[in-house]
C-alpha cells in the first residue's frame, strides 16, 4: 500500500516482505510498471551499496532489529539518501454523531481484551520508535510525534481494521472461536449505537501518525 503512491515520484519503487503472503497479493496488483515486489527482511535488504534514494517502511519498523537495520540502512542509502519510517500510535477515535463517545468506549473495551496478547514490540508501538531513532548515526535527522489523520471508514473497514492487529491475531491463534465472536459482537454494538443496518454506514476515524526522518550524509 505505501509502495503506490511512490510510483508517481520514483523511476523504480521496490517493495519488500517478510511475508510470502503478503508478497504475493501485492504482486497481484496491476498498474503500476515501475513498481516490483521482493521477499525479505528489512535486516538484509536485496540492494547494492549506495544504490538507494529513499529506504521508507510503514507501520513495521517497530519489528526491526535496530541495529542491523540501521547498519544495512546505511550500506544501500545512496549519500544524502533518505530514511523515512512512519506508523501510527495504539490510540484511534471514532466519531458517527453524537454517539462517538460511546463507539470509543466500545473500542477501549475490544482493546483491553486484545492487550494480553499484545508484543512487546508493539508499545506505543515500540514508544513511536524512539529507541530507533536514538540509534541512527546520522546528524540529520527528525522524530515527528503526532500527525492527526482524519478519514472516512466504514463499520466493515474499522473491523478489518481491527483484525490487522498483531494482538487480534495472536487472540485468534489461541482462541478461535472466541475472537471471531468478539468481532461479530463489537460489529453489533457498533450498529446498535449508530442506529444503522449496514455495516457500510461510514464514520470519522482518527489515528495519530508519527514518522522518522533522517539523511545519510556525504
């Protein structure tokens, strides 16, 4: 998803995964002739030495081992390459009305059950990269906190939205039935506070971005 739109800018974007998977439904994707997918880590990353312009991960550096990314980083960036990691925080607001309270408090209770089987990693996540950013030897560079976004979700995206979570995940690993309940349930309350029939009813959704930047110098 963060590979397309740096298409419109770059003579050649590469995305990469750890995911078979994942790898795969992108490859899926038609449109885009500069654009092409390889698997792999962000550890060892399948470029030549300073043949990179921009090295940009969204919402998965927090799984990084730092210090090998940082040091391959280094190695693919291009001099005054770019680094450019963003993610958003474990904080979101829904809004639908004057029930938005309400909806939030639905998600509060969802996240409560969810946060036993929540990573490590995923504090903050990973308190907004901050170890990360600590770590990178350039001198240029830059941690932006909070990013407010603002978009239009449907019920059924704010679910699978939900489903995405690494906690929800392990939840359904261990508990199956349970956690396919608990959507089930949670998409009814949802319903019920809006007021609505169809999970295709949209509400504001707002989640806190925040990103690191930082240019390898010459």
């Amino acid at each position: 998803q963060n590979s397309h739109p740096l298409t419109a800018y770059f003579e050649q974007v590469v995305g990469t995964d750890a995911s078979k998977s994942q790898v795969e439904q992108a490859r899926a994707v038609p449109g885009f002739p500069n654009l092409s997918y390889r698997g792999g880590t962000a550890e060892e990353l399948p470029f030549p030495d300073g043949s990179v312009d921009l090295l940009t991960a969204t919402t998965a550096a927090h799984w990084f081992d730092a210090e090998r990314f940082i040091k391959e980083a280094t190695r693919v960036l291009k001099l005054r390459g770019c680094l450019a990691l963003f993610g958003d925080g474990d904080d979101m607001k829904i809004h639908y009305e004057s029930c938005g309270d309400r909806l939030n408090n639905i998600y509060e209770e969802v996240k409560q059950i969810l946060l036993p089987y929540m990573s490590s990693k995923i504090t903050g996540p990973n308190r907004k990269l901050k170890d990360l950013f600590e770590a990178i030897p350039f001198p240029n560079k830059e941690r932006i906190e909070i990013i407010p976004i603002k978009q239009q979700l449907s019920i059924k995206n704010v679910i699978g939205f939900i489903q995405t979570f690494s906690m929800y995940q392990a939840y359904l690993r261990a508990n199956p039935c349970t956690a396919s309940a608990l959507l089930e349930r949670t998409t009814s309350r949802i319903l019920e506070e809006m007021k609505v029939s169809s999970t295709e009813a949209k509400v504001d959704f707002i989640i806190e971005y925040f990103c690191v930047l930082a240019c390898k110098p010459e």
